[in-house]
C-alpha cells in the first residue's frame, strides 16, 4: 500500500475487490489515528505537528461513517477486524498495532509520530505515546502474556525502557493487515504445503470421514489426532481431507527439521528455538488458519520433538509407523498402505484406459506391491507415454526400484539368473516349488475375490522352509522363484541384522520386513536357524532376550505378507513354531547319481570347450550340486591354463582339490575310469 499522499476516495458504491476494500478501509483507520494524535498533541507546548503533504483532516463523524460503510460492502471482515479477533485483542491493543503498522505505510502519520517523540525519520512508536495518544489505553496491553508480545504481534527493541522503547510491528502482520496472507518466511523452510491429492485409497477416505465426525480441528484445545502405520502419504492424504473440511491449510513438519539440542536436556538457545517455532506456528495456524502434520515416519520423538508436541496449542496431527506414547490426549488410528483391492482401484486410477490393456497386468501388481496412493499416482503419470500408451514390463521395473533403496545396508542384492532348467530335483519337490509361485501369482483371486482374506490379513504371506545338506540347490531355488516371478531376490545378511546388543536384532529386522513389505521382493534368510532357533529354557538375563527375540520373529512372520523363504542345513535346530507358520516345508535330498548326471550336464556353459568328457562317470562322485559347481569352476580354470579344452584330467585335479577343502576322501570307486 502506498503512502496516503493518494487522497482519501469517497466509497459511494460497493467495492468489487477485497483487497482494494480493506486498502481502503487501512487508509480510513490511519486517518483516524492521525485525528487522534493531533488532538492528543493540540493541548501541549511544542513544534507544530502540521504536515504541509498531509490531506485535509476528516471529521471523527464522517470517519466512522465511511469505515461502516466499507465494512458492510465487503465480502468478508478487513484483516484488521479479523486478527482483533483471532487474539482478542482490546481497542487500545488494536490502535496500538495500527498505529504501528501506519508508521511503516502512512508518511504523514510517522511524520506526526516523530514530531511527537521527537525524532526525525523514525519508523517506529513508542508505549509511552500510546499510552498519551490513543484512546481506553491500559499498562496490560505491553504485558508478555498479552496478545501483541505473546503472539509477538509486534517488538520491543532491547536496551531502552519499556515505555520508551522503539516497538515494532513484525513484518507478517504488516502483510496480512494489507491482504497479503502467506506462510511467515521465518518457517518456510521448515515446513511443507500439503495439496488435496487427486486421489485417495477408498479405505483412507472412509477413515477421514469417520475421524471427522468424531474430531474438531477448529477446537481450540484440541485433542492430538495420531496417524500411525506405514502409510505416511496415506497419513498425509487424511490429514489434508480433514484440514480441508474444516476450512484450513494443511503444513506438513518433518520431525527431523524440529530445532534440536545437545544432550538429554535442552540448552538455552535450542529452548528458545522451541519457544520461537511454538509462538510461530501457532500465529500461523490462526491467520491462515492452518493445521499441522507433525510427520515422524520411521524416526523416535526426539526430546525437542516432544517439546514442541506437548506445547502446541493450535490444531495438531502427529503421523507415525509404530504408536507413540505421549502426556497430551490422543486419539489414535491406524493408516497402512492399501490392501491388494484398493491397490487394484488406485492403479485402474492412476493409468485411466491404459489399464484397460494390460491383460490382468493390473491384478500382479496389485498382488505383489503395496503401495501408497500417492506413489501409485505418480509412477501411473510417469509410466504413460503421449500417446496413452503404457509398457507393462517398464511400470514393473519401477515398482520394483521402489523398497530397493531402503533394504540395501541389510540385505544383499542377487541378480536371479537361474531357471527351472538348472534346477535338478525329484519331482515331488519341483511340484512344490511351481506350487508356491502359482500361490503368488493368484493371491489377488483367492484371498480378496474369494473372501479369504475377510476375516483377516493375518497369515497371508507366503512363507517357505527350504532344508537340507549345503550345496543341494536351496539358494538356487530361491533365485529360480525370483526370477520366475520378476522379484527382486535379497538376502539377510545376518552380519548386519543380529546384534549383541539387547533389542538392536528386533529393530533391525523390523526395518528389513517393513521395507520388504512394499512388495516386489523375496526376502532369503540363508542359514536361518542362526535366527530361527529353538527358544530355550530361560536361565539367565540372556537367554530371556534370546527368547524374546526369537518370539517377535514368530510374530512378525506370521503379519508379514510378501514373500519369504528360509533355508537351514539343521532343520531340527529350527523352533518347532516356525514350522506351522510356514505355508511351504521343501526337503532337499542329497542328489542321487541320475540328479548328479544331470548337473554335469548343465554345469559347463555353452561356450566353454570341454573334451571327452564322461558324464555317467563323473557322476560317480558323490558330491553335491554346489561341490560340482565349483569342481567344473575349478577345472576350467586349470584348462584355462593350460591352453586345452576341459578335459577329465582337469576334473580330477579339481574334485582331489575340493575333496581336500571339504575334509572327505576320496573313495576309488568314485573316481574309477576318468582317465
């Protein structure tokens, strides 16, 4: 708004604009102030305070008369109005902060103000010239618990008495007093404008409308509404549906970006970082209005985190994967991402009548993935050429690079390159296998067009023991699975997962089923029975936490819904619980001689050159599907050598090599005619 040099316009029709109405209305109220420090000053000795710019002075009568007028034309209150109300303020507080805000906009009214305090080219009042000037003035209204220091509608500099003090109006109330109603910059940084999202999984809109029935985000002491699960854009999405019927904006607020300090306890400026951010939120959440999303995640309530929850007064929900206990009263629901069918409805969304032609493409991934609605939406947008086209093989590939990043410092990537054809076992066993991938493949059928899952999402994984002497082709199986059903294969590094100390194991798998969780993954838990033994009879302190640890694998097993398959040499150390909770128990039998032929066979790569070689003989060696990798391994690197193709000769190095390494002789039986 410029100075009031542009004369004060007679309002003879009904303003078409609010922010041109409220100029106006500012310019009125300014006059009136200016009336009133005039007279204030008409009485004492002193300079003039005439001003020969300033405009003709308006009657007290016609003033009032003009400012009633706009007010009745305007579609909503002036902004004025409106934050006297907010903060309740007294007419004194409100002549003092547009007294404050006419200095900084009104040349000739802060040309009165320095006359009076005697100061030339100051943009600023005094108390004390508040308390001479304007009208019903009362020692309060500078109080700290008072709205224009508590709400630090405007500043007192330091090092001057109170009274005479320069006090300031702050910059956003500067702004919102002339319409322009944004985000303080002070928090811009720290927060983010959440959206309404173009589209919401049914089960989270149906959450939102029951939540708000039963919750008042427009109550001034309201109860903390707290959103936990693994859906934290679906905790997002809820929160901007219900800041949206209750007429507000929704800011969202990492924890992490929550001003922190050394230590368990607050220091004196990580306290006032605190203080600062609570007094401007909470400014912020009455002038936009708004509500705020404290966004936790994965991550613990820091203490500053606690602090600033604990103090907040404004309209407050807290989003988080695991309940959080905290002293203020909370109202708690649970969001997870959607199940297979809203899945299935949010992809049908999202790629419009490109679904249409994927062929049942739509129900895999639906099966294999979950995902929030956000994530779904955007993958969708990105996944569709100009044309409306849509590569189905592409759209899984990126499905699939979604949990990669946040299993990768627990787990190990293998890259599937096996297919049925390199797996050599009886039938019985091969059956079973092709059993578990045609369960994965038509879960979405059995468990929600059948009603399986109904009563319950519990035990839905699928879960499978793969047991028997090393090298009989566990692993090898669980990359042909991977591959067979395009999933990315890792496994546990168990390494990285257990530790010695008391409860870090749990919190460590917990973040490797939760991320494999978002699907397109088959979680391999090689050697499984270092994780999955037997409970034993609790002796001491450790072996309580052993149990403990024991049991939440139990149970974290049973509620996971991907794909999982543990392998073990010692099936009987394994805790007789695990076995009832897997779907599938695949023994692998040492291989007989026709198994061992035929892995000779396949063990030498086509382009490897071999010579004379006799696979009914080698298969004399009784040795498993891994010692023959590695004898073939072995030998092609001794014919490499040599200059020759693979030959017998080769093998029998290699096979005495192995033998020796493995700590089992050789009978001469086994190798009877290889040379």
């Amino acid at each position: 708004m410029s100075s009031v040099q542009s004369s004060i316009r007679a309002k003879s029709a009904q303003p078409s604009d609010w922010a041109q109405a409220n100029q106006d209305y500012l310019v009125l109220e300014f006059a009136r102030l200016r009336n009133s420090l005039t007279e204030a000053a008409s009485g004492r000795s002193g300079p003039t305070l005439t001003d020969p710019n300033a405009p003709p002075e308006i009657p007290a009568a016609e003033l009032d008369h003009r400012l009633r007028e706009i007010r009745v034309a305007m579609d909503a209150p002036p902004a004025i109005d409106v934050l006297s109300q907010t903060f309740q303020l007294t007419a004194f507080e409100r002549d003092v902060l547009l007294l404050s805000a006419g200095v900084e906009m009104d040349s000739t009214l802060a040309h009165l103000c320095s006359s009076c305090l005697g100061r030339e080219h100051r943009t600023s009042i005094s108390f004390a010239l508040a308390l001479a000037t304007l009208g019903n003035p009362h020692w309060s209204a500078l109080a700290p618990g008072a709205p224009l220091r508590r709400f630090q509608l405007v500043s007192i500099e330091s090092g001057h008495g109170l009274t005479a003090a320069p006090l300031r109006i702050d910059e956003r109330i500067l702004h919102y007093l002339v319409g322009v109603n944004h985000l303080d910059h002070r928090l811009e940084p720290l927060l983010q404008p959440k959206i309404m999202p173009r589209w919401v999984a049914p089960e989270h809109r149906t959450l939102a409308d029951e939540i708000r029935g039963a919750t008042d985000l427009n109550n001034p002491q309201p109860t903390i509404l707290h959103l936990c699960g693994d859906d934290p854009r679906g905790q997002e999405d809820i929160a901007a549906l219900l800041a949206e019927a209750a007429g507000r904006r929704l800011y969202v607020l990492q924890v992490e970006n929550i001003p922190t300090a050394g230590g368990s306890t607050f220091s004196e400026s990580g306290a006032t970082e605190i203080a600062q951010l609570v007094i401007l939120w909470t400014r912020e959440a009455a002038l936009l209005p708004a509500v705020l999303l404290l966004q936790c995640g994965n991550e613990a309530l820091t203490n500053s985190a606690r602090q600033f929850l604990e103090r907040v007064p404004s309209p407050l929900i807290l989003g988080s994967r695991d309940s959080i206990r905290i002293q203020r009263s909370s109202i708690r629901h649970t969001v997870n991402k959607p199940q297979p069918a809203g899945q299935k409805y949010l992809w049908e969304q999202a790629l419009g009548l490109a679904a249409q032609s994927l062929n049942g493409h739509i129900n895999h991934l639906a099966e294999h993935f979950r995902l929030s609605a956000g994530t779904i939406a955007s993958v969708g947008e990105a996944a569709l050429s100009p044309d409306g086209r849509i590569d189905p093989d592409q759209l899984w590939s990126t499905c699939r690079s979604l949990s990669r990043p946040r299993l990768e410092d627990l787990a190990e990537r293998i890259l599937p390159a096996a297919s049925w054809s390199d797996l050599i076992l009886p039938d019985a066993q091969t059956q079973v296998l092709h059993q578990l991938a045609n369960q994965a493949r038509h879960r979405m059928t059995v468990y929600e067009s059948w009603g399986f899952s109904d009563r319950g999402r519990r035990g839905l994984g699928i879960s499978a023991l793969f047991a028997g002497a090393s090298g009989t082709g566990k692993t090898l199986a669980a990359e042909v699975l991977a591959r067979e059903l395009r999933l990315d294969l890792y496994r546990i590094d168990l390494s990285a997962v257990v530790s010695k100390y008391i409860g870090e194991s749990e919190k460590n798998l917990k973040q490797v089923f939760d991320a494999a969780e978002e699907g397109g993954v088959l979680l391999l838990f090689d050697e499984a029975d270092a994780l999955f033994g037997k409970r034993a009879e609790v002796k001491d302190s450790h072996d309580r936490y052993a149990n403990i640890e024991v049991s939440y694998l139990l149970q974290r097993m049973e509620s996971f819904q991907g794909l999982a398959v543990l392998t073990t040499n010692l099936k009987s150390s394994l805790d007789k619980a695990f076995q009832r909770r897997l779907r599938f128990t695949v023994d692998f039998p040492f291989p007989g001689a026709p198994e061992r032929e035929a892995i000779w066979q396949r063990v030498f790569p086509a382009k490897a050159p071999t010579a004379g070689l006799d696979f009914k003989r080698l298969a004399q060696l009784n040795m498993t599907g891994g010692n023959i990798r590695n004898i073939a391994l072995n030998a092609a690197f001794l014919a490499a050598e040599a200059g020759t193709s693979v030959a017998m000769e080769h093998l029998l190095q290699a096979t005495r090599q192995e033998a020796v390494k493995t700590e089992r002789p050789l009978s001469e039986a086994e190798t009877r005619g290889w040379l």
